[in-house]
C-alpha cells in the first residue's frame, strides 16, 4: 500500500477542513479518535459479526468497504496530526475471528490516544489492515475505494456539509 500518496490525499482533505473550518490551531486529535471509534462500530455494524441473535446476513461488500475506508480516513488523519507518517506496515497475521478483531483494535485505539507513540499507531495501522484482509479486502479495492470517499468528502465540503 502506498502511505506517502495515501497520507498526501488524506493531507489535502485536512488542510480543506482545517482552513475552510477556521480549525488551525485546534487539536483535533481526541475528536478524530472518537470519530475513529464511531466509524468502527458503524463498521461492525454492517459486518453483524457480533450478532448472534440474529438471522440476518452483513451487508454488501461494498458497504462495508465503504465503512472500513470510513476508518483509514481517520487512521490516516490521526498520523498527520500526530507527525506519525513515516511508519512500518507489516504483514501480521492472528486467529481472531472479527469480533476479536474489532475488539483488539479497539483496544489499540484507546492504548494510542493515552500513549500516542510510533510504536502504538504502527500497531493500530497494521492490525487495521489485517482487519481488512479479514473481510477479504484487497489492497487495490481499499486505495480505489479510499479515492471514491475523498472525492465524496471534498463534494461534501462543495456542499457545505
């Protein structure tokens, strides 16, 4: 995956919101970490993995690829806002199944907001993205996906949304 490119048109979409917003000298990463959060459980929602008193089947790959890149918006705001870009992606692999997956990068989460280190957002990256291996996202489908929502985000702000 290309994070210099990812972490440039994510960069572009930030500088939009943060001049056009008046938020320049507003630290937005607390309010980017629940919004993170959010977007996780919005993305768990849609998966259904947790719930088990229900018959009813996920939602389309693509709702759900919509969601997950939902979520690398924010993970990928976060980094620039903490000076975190310049980090290691690493193939890991787990066990889990979703909903430990979920949980884990919950947990992740929360450990980066109080202890917001390279260490700490390489490990919240990198399971992030074996997250999306786990729903059986591709890398292209992810970067094509990312670029549809940006677009949708800057006509968001056209609209004043």
């Amino acid at each position: 995956m290309d994070l210099i490119k990812l972490y440039e048109i994510q960069k572009q979409l930030d500088d939009r919101i943060h001049r056009e917003h008046e938020l320049n000298d507003k630290n937005l990463i607390p309010y980017k970490i629940l919004a993170l959060q959010v977007e996780l459980g919005e993305l768990a929602n849609e998966t259904r993995c947790f719930k088990f008193w229900s018959n009813k089947g996920a939602s389309s790959k693509e709702v759900i690829l919509e969601e997950y890149v939902d979520c690398l918006h924010f993970i990928l705001s976060i980094g620039l806002d903490s000076g975190l870009t310049n980090i290691n992606l690493k193939q890991i692999n787990n066990s889990n199944d979703l909903i430990d997956q979920f949980q884990n990068i919950f947990t992740r989460i929360i450990t980066f907001q109080y202890e917001p280190v390279i260490d700490n957002y390489e490990k919240l990256f990198n399971h992030f993205l074996l997250l999306g291996k786990k729903l059986d996202f591709t890398e292209e489908e992810i970067y094509a996906s990312y670029l549809e929502k940006n677009r949708i985000n800057h006509q968001r702000q056209d609209e004043g949304y």
